[in-house]
C-alpha cells in the first residue's frame, strides 16, 4: 500500500513539474511573441483603467497572449497597479515587455495643428474648431477669450504664432492657444528688444501691426526686410503706406479675389491709400521672420514696390522707376 502511494505521489510530482515546465515554457514565448500582428494599433487608455483592464484592451484590438501571463508578467513586473493613461499608437512589431514598456514611458500618441503665417483669425478659428482636440472655443465669445489668453487691446490677428504644434487626445483647444500666444509674446519681446534703433514704429503692438502686412505682402523670405525698408521709410516721411493688404481687410466680404478701385476709395480705417500711417491692429498671423523684418528693415532709399510677374516684387527709389515697373508688370513682362 505504501509503495502505491509513493508512486501516485511520484506520479503527480511528475505531473506538476510537467504542467509546470509546459507553463514556463509557454511563458517564455509569450514573452517573445509581437503582441500585434496588424498594425497600427491604437490603444485609448482611459483614466482610472485597471491592468486588468488594459489586458482586455489589448485583446479587444487583436492582441496575442492569454490572460494568465499577461497577469504572470504584470506580477513579477509590479505593473498590477500602475499603468499610464493615454492614447498610444503602436506602429511596430512589440513584445509584451516590450509593449508595456513603451506605455510606460509614456510613447502617448500625439497630433498636430498648424497655425498658417498669414492666415486670418475666422481661419484659425474654424480650423481649431474642425480638430479632434477638446472645444472650449464654440462656447466662448470673442471678450471672455481674450481675457483668458491674457490679452485686451486690438483683435485676434496677429495674436498666435505661427508654427505647428503638438498635442495629444483630451486636450483642450484653449491651451493649444494659449501656447501659441505666449510663443507669439516670447518672439515679439525678443525683436522689440534688439531692434534697429531707428525704425518708426513706436511700441511692439506697433512692430506687429508692420509685421502682418510684411507677411501678407510677400512670400519670398529674401524680400521681408527690404518691404520692411520701404514702409519704415514712408512712415518717417509722412507718406500713405498704399498697401493693398490693407485695404482688403478693411472691406471684408466686399472683396471677392480683385482688388478695385472702389476697394481703394472706401475709406475704412485698414485704408492705407486715404490714411496715413498704420492701420489700428495687425490684419494677419505674422511669422517670426516678419516680426524680425519689421525690426530689423534695410537700410535702402527703396520708397516703391510694385509685382513683378515672377513670385516677387521690383523695388524703386523714385515715383518715375515705380510707374515704369508699374507698366512693365501691367504688360506681362
């Protein structure tokens, strides 16, 4: 009888160290084995998730491996309690170490919106409005969102900075702004800081206003300073700034993609051809390089600029050059 049971035993201590091997053995290549073999996955894991939870997400988009080691590892791992929260996008092949390792150090999916240099503020507001980030801009005026980006005087152009910027799901639209219009301040302070001594404008708010018409006038980057050269000249003469830009602004909705000579009669307060001096806000998103050209124009006799039929502009020292340049551009040439 005894030997009976001491072979049962030997039997079942067999058995164990048999299931016991298979399930180490299992282990190991769980632990080796790509969770996903489709890719890309997005995980969205939400606040308060368990990793209990987070298993059954990852079972719930495909994942490999079964219940007991995933919980094995997160055991032996202490990842039972902790487990970040997010959106994380996996594009490449992961083991399952290797997966909540990613996690871990927060690998969060990120997007991205990019503010347009001379873009107008209804453009950036639909834009915003449009993105997956958190709205907050649908139920605030136009008042209330100045005050909590900080800001009074003027309207909204001229007011962001433009670049792209990062941000990931939950984010809230207003903060994305807010980044935007402290970069814009950042910026502005630096160039208002080290500018030319002798430039015409009288304050930053003034070098912004001249910084959105240099962005709306030209995209050629080697132009910036010499238009900045041209109005800077004109203000310290008294002359009209007789910049079209302006002038669009300033009639809105009446502008229909030509510019008219009733369009340059309207008197509105953007008219820089029936009002000397700058307009009263910025009409347009300025990039940094504008916002440095208005500080820092060259140091020409350059007083005119008319296009010049090749993406760029011929600039004039006198009103006999200009209407020369002016007929050479109406002839095609």
């Amino acid at each position: 009888m005894k030997k009976i049971i001491v072979y049962c035993l030997l039997i079942l201590v067999v058995l164990i160290l048999s299931a016991a091997t298979y399930m180490y053995q299992q282990y190991k290549q769980f632990l080796i084995e790509p969770v996903f073999t489709e890719l890309p996955v997005v995980l969205n894991i939400d606040k308060g998730s368990s990793y209990g939870q987070f298993i059954q997400l990852v079972h719930e988009n495909g994942g490999k491996g079964n219940e007991f080691n995933w919980k094995l590892m997160g055991r032996l791992n202490q990842l039972e309690n902790s487990i970040k929260i997010g959106e994380f996008e996996i594009a490449e092949a992961m083991s399952p170490r290797e997966l909540v390792t990613y996690i871990d150090n927060n690998k969060v999916k990120t997007y991205s919106i990019t503010i347009v240099e001379g873009h107008q503020w209804q453009q950036i507001k639909r834009q915003f409005l449009s993105s997956p980030l958190k709205q907050v801009l649908e139920d605030i005026n136009d008042s209330d969102l100045k005050l909590k980006l900080g800001f009074k005087k003027g309207n909204f152009e001229g007011q962001f900075l433009p670049e792209t910027y990062q941000y990931t799901k939950g984010d809230v639209d207003l903060d994305v702004l807010q980044r935007a219009h402290l970069d814009l301040k950042t910026v502005l302070k630096r160039a208002w800081e080290n500018r030319d001594p002798n430039i015409a404008v009288k304050s930053p708010y003034e070098l912004l206003i001249l910084a959105s018409i240099i962005e709306k006038e030209t995209a050629q980057p080697s132009e910036r300073n010499i238009i900045s050269g041209v109005f800077h000249r004109r203000l310290k003469k008294g002359m009209k700034l007789q910049t079209d830009p302006t002038v669009i602004y300033g009639v809105g909705s009446a502008y229909a993609g030509d510019i008219t000579s009733a369009h340059l009669r309207t008197d509105t307060p953007y008219n820089t051809y029936t009002r000397t001096g700058l307009p009263p806000t910025p009409i347009a998103m300025a990039s940094a390089a504008s916002i440095e050209a208005a500080a820092h124009p060259n140091k020409g006799k350059e007083l005119f600029f008319v296009a010049n039929n090749k993406g760029g502009h011929t600039f004039s020292e006198t009103y006999e050059q200009h209407q020369k340049a002016v007929t050479a551009y109406l002839k095609g040439l």
